[in-house]
C-alpha cells in the first residue's frame, strides 16, 4: 500500500519537527518510533517520550486508504536527509515492512504496530487559553531559560514557571544561584494560573517556535499544557511541586547601582573568565566611584585584571560571581546597556534593562 508519494523536503520538514524529542534508548522500544497516520491525502506524524507528545500534519499522502504504522524515527529521517534534495519520494507498507524509495536508492525498514503506540491522553478541560504571536513566546522563553536547573534533586526548579495574570504572562526560571524573570503583556484578561513546564519541553518548543507574529495558541490544564501553532500540536505533563516564591527573591531598594556597555561588560568579563577553572568559575568584581575592576585567579597562581570606568558614585563593593552565571545573561539580552544593582559583598546582585520593568535577572554572590 502506497503511503506518501511527495517531494523529499516536504516529507523531511514534519520528520524533523516530530523527531526532536525521541530518545534513542527507552525501555519501551517502540518510543523510538513515530507513529504516522494516513487518511486519503491527510498525513500525522506523532512522536512521544510519555511526558512530551508532538504532532504534525502534511498534505502528502497517496490515494485514499486509511492506515497507520510505526517506523525507527532517527533511521527514516536519516534516510531523508541522505537522499538527494530534488528527488520524489515514495513510501509503501507491507508485510510490516516500510519501503523508502527514490530513483535507484530504496530501503526496507521493519514496522511495530500502530495499536502498541503509547500517546498521551489530552486534558478534559484546560483552565486557561493564551493567544500570542509566536515570536512573543519565543521571547519569553529565550530570556529565562538559561536559569533553568538541570537534574537538580529540586525536581520542580528544573523546569520553568509560567505565570498568567491579570492581562500579563510571566515567565520565571531558577537553579537556586540565579534567578530570571521577564513578563510580556496581552490584551487578554486572566485569572491567576501557575504551572511548571519541565525543561525538555521548553528546549523543544525554542526550537521549533519562529520569529514570526503567527498565533500560538497556549491551553493549560491542572497537569498538561497544550500549544497549537502553524501545523505543530504540542502536549507536555507539567512538573508538580511548588515553585519559590521569586517576588521574594528579587531585590528592592538596592541605593548602589550604575549602568554600563552590554558589550563591553561581556567582551571583559569574556577575557577573565579565560583565567577561570572547570571547577571554580569565580571572578572578582571591585567597585569603587568611578571604577569596575574585574579579576581572576587559578591554582597556577595566574591572574587576569580588566579595569572599566563607569558612571558611579556609591559605596565601594567588594563582591564575586560565578562568571558563568553573568556570561549567561549578558549573551541572552539584546540591549546596548544594563544596570547593574548591588547590596554589599553578601547580597544579590540585580542586572536589568534600563528603562525596562519587564525583565529582572538576580545572581547570589560567591566566596572567592
């Protein structure tokens, strides 16, 4: 039976939007399959790892059988990619065997049945619906996710919290070191919702989200979120747990702060940390009116200085940063200049944008 007869980049594209998330060892094998959907000219493509479900459609099926099967996702997108890029594709089922074919190159890939394929039942009701553009979200994510904690014992911080309330949607990230915000507004109203999207879901939606101003639609549930854009359903379970109370972690009133080159803080800090170790990432920051001196030190005893002048006149603070934790920051926004605010040597720091409510970025000091 003829499934798909189409061009090679049109059935590569669903391929690669599915194929993200599949994981090359599983306990159940068949999770290292995806299972495509054929109804007449109508294709599905659907991948799964049980916490995380994509699917995605292509107009790209031949004649009008109804079927279904599952096929090795990493083999058959390879073989895609190998193929020439002009060539026309065709794909064929039988004797649970999925035949790839284009000019003289065909390949026989084994089938597991469509009826052992574990997909993710969708929520009975969502609590909340969320329109934004696409480049919107995107954004949104983009400035936090870095402070995302990997495999931290705190399953729930290794994640991402999403806020919508009032008519903003809020984003916020931690590791327990750092912590990022950043809030776009909407001309939607909601009622309070709170959930923690897990981290790999957050990865994948950074890729396969665009610049673009299309619409994607946000559906949250008690413990799932949904997203619908362009021709990609995403289904994710949602971390439980109860996220730190971050209005509490970010500082206020801090009297000591300047503002300086975005480029220029990265570009220093960027040569210091060429003196940092794998395992002790500290640089030293010394301010006094007028100056910033940054400085690092390793076990060989070696050391690198960069002298800044800036615009201040506060009290002299003596502090030190995980360089990573700044480097982070300053390569993710886009600004010309950030303002930095500082307590004393064993506070917070807070790095945000001038003239800009809408982000916060909070870094713990460290011993150096």
């Amino acid at each position: 039976m003829q499934l798909v007869k189409t061009q090679r980049d049109t059935l590569l594209r669903p391929l690669q939007i599915v194929s993200g998330i599949v994981e090359r060892r599983h306990t159940l094998p068949i999770l290292a399959n995806i299972l495509i959907r054929k109804d007449g000219e109508k294709v599905s493509f659907l991948s799964t790892d049980i916490e995380v479900q994509i699917t995605t459609h292509a107009d790209v099926g031949s004649g009008s059988d109804v079927t279904a099967t599952t096929v090795a996702a990493r083999k058959f997108l390879d073989i895609l990619r190998a193929l020439p890029d002009t060539g026309e594709v065709t794909v064929t089922l039988a004797n649970k065997r999925l035949t790839v074919q284009s000019g003289k190159s065909r390949f026989a890939l084994q089938t597991l049945a469509a009826e052992e394929f574990p997909t993710v039942a969708q929520a009975d009701q969502y609590n909340a619906n969320v329109t934004l553009p696409q480049k919107t979200l995107k954004h949104l994510f983009n400035m936090v996710h870095f402070s995302m904690a990997q495999q931290d014992i705190r399953y729930y911080l290794n994640g991402l919290l999403l806020v919508v309330e009032g008519k903003n949607v809020i984003a916020v990230a931690t590791d327990g070191h750092r912590l990022a915000f950043c809030q776009v507004a909407t001309e939607q109203e909601f009622p309070r919702q709170e959930v923690i999207i897990p981290r790999k879901t957050i990865l994948e939606l950074q890729r396969l989200l665009e610049e673009s101003d299309e619409p994607v639609q946000l559906d949250i549930a008690n413990n799932q979120v949904k997203l619908t854009f362009a021709d990609i359903e995403l289904i994710s379970k949602l971390v439980e747990g109860k996220f730190p109370d971050y209005t509490r972690v970010v500082p206020k009133g801090y009297k000591n702060n300047f503002t300086i080159s975005r480029d220029q803080l990265l570009r220093s800090l960027q040569r210091a940390a060429i003196m940092t170790s794998d395992k002790f990432k500290g640089v030293r920051w010394v301010i006094a009116p007028g100056s910033l001196k940054i400085s690092s030190t390793n076990a060989d005893q070696e050391e690198a200085v960069e002298e800044l002048e800036i615009d201040y006149g506060g009290d002299s603070v003596d502090i030190g940063f995980n360089v990573t934790y700044l480097l982070d920051v300053l390569n993710n926004l886009k600004g010309d200049y950030v303002n930095v605010a500082l307590g004393d040597t064993n506070s917070s720091a807070l790095i945000t944008i001038p003239d800009n409510a809408d982000f916060k970025y909070v870094v713990m000091p460290m011993r150096i």
